[in-house]
C-alpha cells in the first residue's frame, strides 16, 4: 500500500470511531435531561445536522463540547464536554494507530 492508501484507511478508521461515538454520547445525555436542560437542546434534527455538518468539517467531535455547555449553561457543562471531546479524540487517534499497525502487520 501506497502511504496515501494507508492514510486513507487510518481516516476511515477514525471516522468508524468517533462519528458513532458522538452521536451515541449526545443521544444517550439527552435521554437524561430534565427541565431547562432539555429546553436548550437541540431538536432531533438539528442535532443530527450539527453532527454532520461537523463531520463534514472533519471537528465532529466538538459537537460533544457544544452540546453539554449548551445544555448545562455552565463552566462544568463545558469542562464535562471538553473531556468528552478530549476522550473521543484520543480514541480516534488509537483507532488510526491500529489500522496502521493492522496495514503494516499483514504487509499490505
């Protein structure tokens, strides 16, 4: 594989990782909100179209800090979602280094 083949599959990896992992971490704190919280979510669809537009952008996980400061209105909110985005990313960046490991393992 040519180094543009193998960044292509650690890019295919990270998204495989980090898109499901936003969007089930937002949805999943939805469901839990109560109040004013739920008040200033985003509705369904702009949710998921904040996700995406993030994705396109390739920053989606920033959706994670955007929704629990939206939501909570507060430093903490930001702080929580911040870890979350830190978390994600990291995860993203372990899932590269796996693919590229698994390319390079199988001499792809």
């Amino acid at each position: 594989m040519t180094p543009g083949n193998v960044e292509l599959v650690q890019v295919i990896a990270d998204w495989v990782v980090t898109l499901p992992a936003t969007a089930v971490l937002i949805v999943r704190d939805e469901r839990r909100l109560t109040g004013d919280q739920l008040a200033r979510a985003w509705p369904p669809s702009s949710r998921d179209g904040a996700i995406l537009g993030l994705w396109m952008l390739g920053v989606h996980p920033l959706a994670l800090a955007i929704h629990w400061t939206k939501t909570r209105a507060s430093v903490t909110g930001f702080a929580i979602g911040f870890a979350l985005l830190v978390t994600v990313e990291a995860l993203g960046i372990a899932a590269q280094f796996v693919a590229a490991t698994a390319v390079d393992w199988l001499g792809l």
